[in-house]
C-alpha cells in the first residue's frame, strides 16, 4: 500500500488599506447606522447617503470579497487592515460628519463584512498616519475594541508595526508607513527595492532571516518588488487604497491621471508563499469631454 501524502496546510492572507472611513470619497458600508437628535430630544437613527464615488468603491469591495471567498474555498483566512482606518478631522470639508464617533461607527462597518465570514480566523489593524486617526491610533482602538466585542470568535488585535508568523515558517512584516513609489513612472519601484534591501541586509547582518513578504501602504498606489540576497528571499508589496482623490490628494499627489483600488490576496501553502492575487481597479481620473 502506498504511503498517504501528507495534506500541506494552507492559509489565505488578505492585506488592504487606506479606507479612510468618514470621507466622503472614502470606504462606507451602506448598512452603516449614525444617529441624529429630533427637534423633542429623540435619538433618530439614520443611513447616510453615498456618494457616486462611494457607491463605486462599495461595490468594488464587495466583489472583491466574494472573489477572496472563492480562493479561499474552505481553507482558512486571515486579514490585515494595514493603516487609516478614518479620515480624521485634519480636512473637516471632506467629511461625511464631523463627529468623531461617526468615523469609527463607518469604520466599523466597513470591516464588518470580514468578521462575518465563518472562516476568517484572525484580523490584524496597523495604525495609520497620526492626522487620519485622532493621533495616538485613537480610531484604530476603538474599531479593533468594538469589533472584538461584537464578534468574539474572531482573533482580533492591533499594533504599530507587525511581524507575523503563519503556519508555523512564513513571516509577514507590515506597517502603514514605508516606501514612497517613485515620482515617475520608470522610477517606480526604485526606492522601495532599496528599502527592502536595506531591511533584508539589517536582518542578515544580525544573524535573522528577512521576512518572506513585507507589506507597508499610505501612498495610495500598489508597488511589487522581489530580491533574493544570500539565498534569502523577500517580497514587497505597498498596497492601493479604496478612497479616491479629493482636491487635497491631488494636490499631494500632484495630479496623477490615474487611481488605483483594491486588495492583496496571498495564497500561503506548507508555509511556503503560493499564488498572489492583486485584485486592483485602474481608474482615469481626468473629466472627459470634446468641444
């Protein structure tokens, strides 16, 4: 009789960002509850009303989701929110509301989805960047606590920066802030090869092993990078966003022509890195017309 081949274990990774909830170009599930005060004192709940641009990014999410489910099959999956969770106060014109409390309750609700499905294990939230979360992570606590409350079967935390062990070999570093892309297109990936070198060669030189992928995120714009350093091998990914260009992002980004949404999905087998999946959207941003 032959011998029963070994069944390799087998993890899916989620890793998205930059949903800036409360914006009112950024993430918000339609199902999300805020509340208002009548002119008798009356607590009145209510669902507000989507932008064009938020209706796009929902459905977009949403598909991705099902398309996560459908790699996924049974298998279990893991979920990382690497950063800006809100939008802050810092840009009070492109908010949905300027009360705090709305921000996280969006926020809330936009990771909802994931806490629902029966085989996410574990959910990990990064701090962001200090101005979109009420400073100190503020938002980034008082998301992970509610939904920690709510969904008591799921393994939910939060840090800074993280170093995360899967299936007992394939490490994940990720954090919010890293590289920035490049200011041309043919100088995209440069510096953030030189930062990934740079972390392999400090890990090395200190008698570690690098991390098998490295995810950070903020800039909004997806960059993939590979080097193999002394038989070492390490991935970089920096991550798209699901919130579009308002009149400070474009300011900031210096009026790219081109957006980029979505999320990363890495296939993990027998600790070893499989397929990855970059379920992303390309969008023009430019008005379009002839005269």
């Amino acid at each position: 009789m032959g011998l029963l081949k070994r069944k390799l274990s087998r993890t899916i990774l989620v890793t998205f960002s930059d949903t800036h909830g409360g914006n009112k170009l950024g993430l918000i599930n339609p199902d999300t509850v805020l509340y208002d005060e009548a002119e008798d004192g009356e607590k009145v709940p209510y669902k507000p009303r989507m932008t064009a641009t938020q209706s796009y990014l929902w459905g977009l999410y949403q598909s991705h989701i099902e398309e996560v489910k459908k790699i996924a099959g049974k298998d279990r999956i893991c979920v990382l929110h690497v950063g800006d969770l809100t939008q802050g106060l810092r840009y009070p014109q492109a908010l949905v509301s300027t009360r705090m409390a709305d921000q996280i309750l969006i926020a809330v609700g936009n990771m909802e989805p994931w806490c629902k499905i029966p085989n996410v294990s574990h959910i990990r939230l990064a701090g962001g960047t200090q101005s979109h979360e009420f400073m100190e992570s503020t938002s980034t606590i008082l998301v992970k606590e509610q939904l920690s409350s709510e969904y008591k079967g799921k393994d939910i935390d939060l840090c800074q920066h993280g170093l995360l062990e899967i299936d007992g070999g394939f490490t994940v570093d990720y954090a919010h802030h890293g590289p920035y892309p490049g200011s041309r297109v043919w100088l995209h990936g440069n510096v953030a090869r030189y930062y990934l070198r740079d972390l392999m060669m400090q890990d090395i030189m200190e008698g570690n092993v690098p991390p098998n992928l490295v995810v950070r995120a903020h800039y909004h714009t997806p960059i993939k990078e590979h080097l193999e350093i002394m038989g070492y091998e390490s991935w970089l990914y920096i991550l798209p966003s699901y919130c579009a260009l308002g009149i400070y992002g474009r300011q900031s980004m210096r009026s790219v022509n081109r957006t980029t949404h979505g999320l990363n999905v890495y296939e993990i087998v027998g600790g070893e890195l499989g397929r990855v999946y970059r379920l992303h959207e390309r969008v023009d941003v430019r008005t379009k017309e002839a005269i």
